[in-house]
C-alpha cells in the first residue's frame, strides 16, 4: 500500500475507532450507569422545565457542562492512545471527536423544529446514526434509544438497563425479607430471654 493510502487508512481506522468503540465506552460506561444508579444525567438532560437546544447547546450551568463532559470522557481516553500513531491517526481521532460533538448539537435541533429530510434519514438508517427525532424519543422517555452516536447500541442498552433493575428488584426484596427474618429472630431470643 502506498503512503498516501496507508495515511487514509490510518485516519478512517483512528475516526471510526473514537466514534464505534467511543460511543460503546460513553453508553455503557457513563449514560447507562447514569439512568441505573445516578441522578446528574436525569437531573440535566431530562429536565422537562427547559429546551433541549438551551441545556445541550448554550447553558452555562456547571452541571449540564459537567454532565456533557463526563459523557464526553469515554471518547476522551479512546482517542488518547490514537494520538502516538502518527499524524494521520491524531487528525482522524480529533475529526471523530469533533463531529461527535456537532452531531450533539445536531441531535437536539427538535426543539428548534428541525425534522430531518427523507435522504438524511434514509442515510443515517443505513449507518444507523441516531437523529434528532430519535433522540427526542430519549428526552421523552429516558428508557429508550440510548447511543449517543448510533442506534445499534440502543437493544443491548436497553436489555442492560432491564436486567441491571431486575436484578436490583429481587436483592431488595431478598434484603427485606432477611431483615423481617432478623427482626423475628431477635424477637424470639428477646421472648426466651
């Protein structure tokens, strides 16, 4: 392979590296673990009282731009290690991060009253990119179309959240059910004392 292929190659490996595997590790490592046991993600992004535009894009409030960066994080720490590959490899790892962060922009037009064009939908299904109507599923409902970038990560998502709440369901009530036994326990040694 020539030089000038082998630079490419290197660029589109380093873009699509940060944006796949970027978005797997903010998902499944930030937004996820939010929604199950944390309350900054819901308390910012979810927030009914303001526009989706307002809080993504122009606030200026410590904990939506504290939110933002902890998402932005995982990408942040996938591109590191790009950056000792050459020139080529850093220039793809920082264009992936910078169209990460115009698709945040992007994804939150709704509010503004964007709808998206039948040939950007038709192209963004394909890649299974996430659009802004998907992501205005996700202000509506916080259960549904997780993936920053794309859509593929929404079903695993889900399924983790699903399983994750389940699991937490039946531990509460396996402790409830040890502290009724404790308590009829002490009550009896209490009686035989």
């Amino acid at each position: 392979m020539n030089s000038a292929g082998g630079s490419l190659l290197m660029f589109l490996v380093a873009f699509l590296v940060v944006a796949v595997v970027g978005d797997f590790a903010s998902t499944f490592g930030y937004h996820v673990p939010q929604h199950l046991w944390f309350k900054l993600h819901l308390r910012t992004h979810h927030d009914r009282s303001r526009s989706y535009w307002d809080h993504a894009v122009i606030s200026k409030d410590p904990e939506v731009m504290l939110d933002g960066f902890l998402g932005a994080i995982p990408y942040l720490i996938v591109a590191a290690p790009l950056f000792f590959f050459g020139p080529f490899s850093i220039a793809g790892a920082v264009f992936a991060l910078v169209i990460g962060q115009l698709h945040v922009w992007w994804r939150h037009t709704t509010d503004l009253g964007w709808k998206s064009p039948a040939a950007v939908r038709s192209f963004c299904r394909f890649f299974h990119i996430v659009l802004p109507e998907d992501h205005d599923g996700h202000h509506r409902n916080p259960d549904v179309e997780f993936g920053d970038l794309f859509r593929f990560y929404d079903a695993p998502a889900r399924a983790m959240v699903g399983y994750v709440r389940k699991i937490q369901r039946r531990r509460r009530t396996a402790l409830k059910r040890l502290q009724r036994i404790q308590a009829i326990r002490m009550m009896r040694r209490a009686q035989q004392a």
